[in-house]
C-alpha cells in the first residue's frame, strides 16, 4: 500500500513535465523514474528484513510471487467527463449588471493575478529526494511568489500560447494535491467569483461577441432554460468536450477563492439567504479597498465583531428600503399576519433576527474550511450618520437587488 502510494505521488510529480523545454524533457522524466525505482527498490528490500523478522508472515505469503516491475512514466492523458453544471455558471443572466460585466475578461484576469500557487507537503519531500537540476527547475518556476497570470506569462511558450492548456496543466496538479494556494495581497480590486463568459472570453475559446449573442438566443429560447456554455455549444461556438473542462476550472477557480480569502464565506452566505429564503435575484459586483473618510448617511449599518481564528470586523451596509422589505418577508415566514407586517416598524429586534440568519450561515461555511471562531454582539445604526474606520481601509463588494443595494465590509485580519 505504502509503496502504491509513494510512486504514484512520484508519477503525478513527472505531470511538471510540461513546464519543460521538449529538450530536457526527456532528461527530467528519467531522472524521475530512477528516482521512483531507488525509492520501490529500497521499500522492498526494508519489507524483505520485515518479513524474514516475522515467519508468521511468510506463511501468509503465496508461493512464487513475483514483485511487479516498476512501470516507466508516461504524460497522462485528461479524460472527458460527463457533461455537468457547476455552481459557478449560474448567474443571475438577466440582470443587466450581470450582463455588461459577463463579458470582461480581465476580471478573470485579475482572479488569476490574486492566486499564488504553493507546492504541498507531500511535493516538497518527493523534490527534496533528488539532486536533479530538472527539478530544482521546477521548484523555480514555481517560486510560491508568482501568481497564476505570471508564471503563464512567463512560460506561456511551453503552452503555445494557450491559457487554456496551461490552466489545465495546474488543475491536473491541484487534481493531484500536489498544489496549496495563496492570495496576493497586492491588488486592491477583484471580483468575488468567475463568471462563465468572462472565463471563455479571457482563455482564448470565444469572443465577445460570440458570447453577447448567446443572451439573444437565450432569450429566443426561453423554454430551454440554457447557461451561456449551453448556448455555445447550441451555436456551435464551442464543443462539449472543451464546455466541460471549462466548467472544470471555473468551479475549481471559485472553490480557490473560498480557501484563500475568508471574506468569500460571508458574500456566499449572503447570496445564499437572499437567493434561497427571500428568492430575491443577487448580483455581485467587484471588492474594492476604501476608506470611509466623511459618514454614511440615508443608510443602515449592522457590526459584526468576530474573535477565534479569523479577528476583526463585519459590515452590512444597506438600503432602509431593502431592509423594510426583508423584514416584511421575514415576519410574513415567521407566522406574522399581513396586517400585522404592514404596520412594521424598523427597530433593532428586527433587524437582530434578519442579520443573525446571515451570519449564522457565514459560520457555518467558515468551519467547513476549519475556520472557527464566534461573533460578538451585534451593533446596529439606524441614524442619519455613521462613521466607519477612518484610520485602515476596508474590503467592501456592493450586492445589487431588486428591492436595493448591500454592501459588505471587512476589516479582517487572517
């Protein structure tokens, strides 16, 4: 088992080899390979000792068994899957922020500029094992400095110039665990997920137009019920294959983005409170760093203090518009009689129900990624003023609504 596991981790590491030059390529995947032999080599004379320490154990032993020999490695090949849909690719297509932003790639981008990749454990004891100038570099072109976007610019040779190929190079390595990942802290703006279009415009699979004609012919086809990708492959813009392994990375991409920034978990959470209990259509627009130098006004803020493994603060900023009809739908779920709700007044019993739901399912989402930590009591303005940090700048993303506008703020530190 432990020999199984040990060359198969070997195996994975020899993907790299795409980072190479065709010629060293060759040299790296052999240098590999003896490396693995050495190692099995070693395993089976240590399990040889073992056994000849414990006779009961080579009663249990067949006759005759031969160990198999160890395999050469061989470039793996990506196996199609069934055609699925990713969490990622729905959006809400009819908003029409949602729709001028669909088809901005470097929103994308700049995604791919936020993740840093990182080699895991298990890769830096395997490249630890050998001498070998191919790996050492390897371990230099994957510095744990670079992000995503620089090290395809900077190796986007070895790929033909196909983000594309590249991206399914690393998600094969991610596949593989052998990749941990990183936010760069640099950028101060960046979108909260990745959107379909905006990821097959920047990877070079259609064009702009190509995906703006997909609205119309989704709106032609309303019975259909289709995804920008559906709509693609319909206009045979793109086959299933390449829909299928775009969906891929684009869930892998968002699921990164959840592990390397806490503040994911909040607008998750958000979205998924107003999409699914008060089924109110959500859009999500870009984090930005501010500073709130003058007060809010005309505006209701709801404080989150949060202590354990993630410290700092949390700020619902919204519309009292918003918040009076949230409240309504929320008494009216609660038993509240139609009377009743109409004669609601905004005060901060109510409000304390409406934003506990909230945070309660952040918590939940934070201790799925092992981040456990509690919040303080809630402090809610309602004046005509409110003053925020004036001293350190805030991570703020506005959430656009029917019924009016969030914003969420972060001052968190991690």
């Amino acid at each position: 088992m432990f020999k199984d596991k040990i060359t198969q981790k070997i195996d994975n590491l020899l993907v790299y080899s795409y980072f190479l030059p065709e010629d060293t390529k060759a040299d790296f995947i052999k240098d590999l390979n003896k490396i693995k032999a050495e190692i099995v080599s070693n395993i089976e004379t240590n399990s040889e000792i073992t056994q000849n320490e414990n006779p009961s154990e080579d009663l249990e032993k067949p006759a005759g068994k031969v160990n198999a020999p160890v395999k050469a490695f061989t470039p793996p090949v990506i196996v199609k899957e069934d055609q699925k849909k990713s969490k990622g690719a729905k959006f809400l297509e009819s908003h029409p922020d949602n729709l001028k932003t669909e088809t901005n790639p470097e929103n994308v981008s700049n995604i791919f500029n936020y993740i840093i990749p990182n080699f895991s454990f298990e890769s830096k004891v395997l490249l630890s094992l050998s001498n070998s100038q191919n790996l050492s570099r390897l371990v230099n072109i994957i510095d744990e400095q670079a992000s995503l976007l620089n090290i395809y610019d900077k190796h986007k040779d070895n790929f033909k110039n196909s983000k594309f190929e590249f991206l399914k190079l690393i998600h094969k390595l991610d596949a593989q665990e052998l990749l941990t990942y990183k936010k760069n802290d640099v950028l101060n703006e960046r979108v909260a997920r990745v959107k379909f279009g905006e990821l097959a415009i920047s990877l070079g699979l259609v064009n702009r137009e190509q995906v703006e004609e997909t609205f119309t012919y989704k709106l032609q086809n309303p019975d259909k019920q289709l995804f920008i990708g559906n709509s693609l492959v319909e206009l045979n813009y793109m086959d299933i294959e390449t829909l299928n392994y775009c969906l891929k990375i684009q869930d892998w991409c968002n699921k990164i983005l959840a592990n390397v920034s806490n503040e994911n978990a909040f607008i998750d959470a958000i979205r998924d409170v107003l999409e699914n209990y008060f089924k109110l259509p959500a859009v999500l627009g870009k984090f930005t760093n501010i500073t709130y130098e003058e007060p809010l006004t005309k505006t209701i803020c709801v404080t989150y203090e949060f202590t354990g493994k993630l410290n700092g603060y949390v700020y619902y900023i919204c519309d009292r518009s918003l918040v009076e009809k949230l409240t309504k739908i929320l008494m009216t779920n609660y038993g509240m009689s139609p009377n009743d709700v109409d004669k609601i007044v905004i005060e901060e019993k109510i409000l304390s129900k409406l934003f506990n739901l909230i945070t309660g399912n952040s918590l939940a989402k934070l201790s799925k990624n092992g981040i456990y930590c509690k919040p303080g009591l809630l402090k809610i303005d309602l004046g005509n003023e409110i003053t925020l940090s004036k001293e350190k700048s805030l991570s703020i993303l506005p959430i656009s609504t029917e019924f009016g506008r969030f914003t969420i703020g972060f001052l968190l530190n991690e």
